[in-house]
C-alpha cells in the first residue's frame, strides 16, 4: 500500500492540473474530470435564481461553482460546492485571496451521472459537521433534490416541489422545475 504525504491548503492554492478539479479532503489530493454540460446549466441556474434573491435582499453573498472553502486543518480539507451562500455576518471572512475559513451558510450539490452515493453523503457530512447549516443535493437525473439538515432532517423535494431558504437566506423559495429549465 503507499501512502502520499498530506498537502495543505496553500500548497492546493498553488496546484495547477489543467481541465480537472480537485479538493482536498484531509490532507489527500481528490482529482476528478470536470462536470457534464447539463451540470452547469443546473448550477448555473441556481446560483442565478439564488443571487437574485440575496442581493435583492442584502442577505450575503452567493458563490459560484466549484469556490472553494477551507473547512479543517491540520490535515487540511478544502471543498468546493457548486453553489454556496455566506450570510452577510460572515463575509469579512472571505478574502480576496486563498480559501475562506469557514463553512457556507448553504450549499447546494448538484449530482453527475457518475457520484456514488456514498460520496455524496460522505461530502454532505463534511458540510454539515463543518458548520453549513443546509445542504441541498440536486438530483438532474431523478428530477428532485434531498434537503439535509444542522439538526439532522432529511427531506424530498419532488419535480413538482420547490427548494425553500428556510431560516439560512429566509424569503427564497424556488420551483425545482425551474432550476431544470
């Protein structure tokens, strides 16, 4: 078996590996191809949806794709979400340079044809052990997200459904259907 040395966070900022992205997740490089098409389309529509309602709303800021945040240390886990939201409380925290500290108020994942479960479920808890307080899992294949929560809940969100801000960016709700559009 070999066993690769950890890297950090400022050695990830540095990395450079063309078409690819990658976290790190303690200390261990993840390399992975970059999403399909639809996958940004999806995202893409979320973050859009999302951002509107933030700035409209002077509620924080939202994220794009694949922004990562620094969730652990030593070893360091660095993961990035495809859309993540910060309450306006904590936006000093990001700076212009590097990872944040911190974990996102809200992330959502939105789900490619080859993400094993498990993976996502192991990514799921990261977010919510590191302080995220929703976590939206969408599912492009199967037309519904699963919501997670700090406490927690679980739930389905079916095609017909809407994703809801609940009490992290309170006011938002949006049709999962237009999410797909």
């Amino acid at each position: 078996m070999t066993t690769t040395s950890p890297i950090s966070a400022a050695e990830l900022e540095r990395l450079y590996l063309p078409n690819k992205q990658v976290e790190l997740v303690r200390g261990q490089l993840l390399v992975r191809e970059p999403p399909a098409t639809w996958h940004g389309r999806v995202s893409a529509r979320l973050t859009t949806l999302l951002d509107t309602f933030v700035e409209q709303h002077g509620l924080g800021a939202v994220f794009a794709q694949d922004t990562g945040f620094k969730l652990a240390a030593d070893p360091d886990t660095v993961r990035g979400a495809d859309v993540a939201f910060v309450r306006s409380q904590e936006l000093h925290r990001v700076r212009r340079r590097g990872f944040a500290e911190l974990a996102p108020d809200l992330v959502a994942e939105v789900l490619s044809p080859d993400d094993r479960p498990a993976e996502v479920l192991a990514k799921v808890a990261e977010w919510l052990g590191a302080g995220t307080r929703l976590v939206w899992v969408i599912d492009p294949q199967r037309n519904e997200a699963r919501v997670y929560r700090a406490d927690g809940g679980v739930s389905v969100v079916p095609q017909e459904g809407a994703l809801d801000g609940e009490s992290v960016v309170p006011g938002f709700s949006c049709a999962l259907q237009d999410v797909f559009r």
